[in-house]
C-alpha cells in the first residue's frame, strides 16, 4: 500500500473523527482487506476470523474475495453476511 493511504489519509481520517479506515490492496497474489476502527489515540486493526471481519459502522461482517472473469482478468466481490 502506498504511503498516502496508510499514513497522510489514514491521519486525516483520524482528526476528522471517522470511526472505521478500510484499506484494500489488489496489488498482489491476494487481495488485502482490513478495516480500521477509531481507538483511544489512533486506528487499530479489527481482527479476521476465518476470512471475515467485522464493520462496527455497518454492523455486518465483510469479506473480499478474488475470482477470474473469462478472459482470466480478476474479479472482485465484498460479501457481507
């Protein structure tokens, strides 16, 4: 991830009183999906279990998945339950 997005915005988000930073990464082999919840003096990382995390603001939990189009391209999903 570049350094705008997990440092400049992340701090910006954070002054400006925003409970939840999620942050998506498609660059690699897999794709990187967390979500950052508000604490007492900067984000924390909200913990996965198996595959799923959970949105404080949405009350649901998320997960990103990848799949291939037909050309091969990827595709991607974010499923809520």
């Amino acid at each position: 991830m570049v350094h705008k997005d997990t440092v400049v915005v992340l701090e910006l988000y954070w002054q400006a009183g925003i409970n939840e930073y999620w942050l998506v990464d498609v660059r690699g082999e897999r794709p990187r999906f967390d979500i950052l919840r508000r604490g007492a003096t900067h984000y924390v990382s909200t913990r996965k279990q198996a595959g799923w995390v959970k949105s404080n603001v949405f009350g649901r939990s998320c997960q990103l998945t990848q799949q291939a189009d037909a050309l091969g391209h990827p595709e991607f999903t974010l499923e809520m339950r």
